[in-house]
C-alpha cells in the first residue's frame, strides 16, 4: 500500500531541489495501468506531449495549468479531471504535486 501524501512530500522535495524544478515517481504499474506522482515548482512545466489512450489528472497540492490547444485549464488541490485526447502540456501556477493515471494500451473488442 502506498501513501499518496508522503510521495507527494518526497516529489515535491526533490523537485525543489531539482534544477529542473520537477520530479516524477511512478508507483503503480499493472499491466497498462501506471499510476505516477509528479511535483512541479512554480513556473516549471511539462512541454506538449501526446496523450495516452486514456488518463486523468488530479491535483494533490498546489495549482497547474493543463495547456492544450482546445483551450487552456487551471486545476486546483483536490480537483480531477481527464487528460485531452490532444497534444498537451502542464504548466505549475505555484509549487504543485499532482496524481497521473494512465491506461497505455486498450484492446480493442475481438483483438
């Protein structure tokens, strides 16, 4: 069992002293299920990327901005939502951790 609070505060540490300003810890790998905790300082970002075939975002700690070219979302500590199915980026609007679920793969029915 993992404790989400306690690698959000290790994330978050790391990333401070990351001169990149972030820091990633996936946790959770079954199948194309990954679950990774991912701490940005304020200003720093994730440039665009592609999206997964399925995924949400929710906010551990902080504010981000979820960049995307259907328009941009400013996210806040406690809120979840789901990853565009579009190129995006994520941006730390203050020090921030935040709760990546992704499904990698889906089968497709008959495959």
């Amino acid at each position: 069992m993992d404790d989400l609070t306690l690698i959000a505060r290790n994330q978050l540490d790391d990333a401070r002293a990351s001169a990149h300003g972030r820091s990633a810890h996936l946790f959770l790998h079954d199948g194309p299920l990954r679950q990774t905790v991912i701490a940005l300082t304020s200003g720093s970002a994730l440039d665009e990327h592609n999206a997964p075939p399925a995924a949400s975002l929710q906010v551990l700690h902080g504010r981000v901005r979820l960049t995307k070219k259907s328009g941009d979302q400013d996210m806040i500590a406690g809120q979840v939502g789901p990853i565009p199915h579009e190129r995006h980026g994520l941006t730390a609007l203050e020090d921030c951790a935040v709760l990546l679920t992704a499904v990698t793969e889906v089968r497709r029915a008959g495959g």
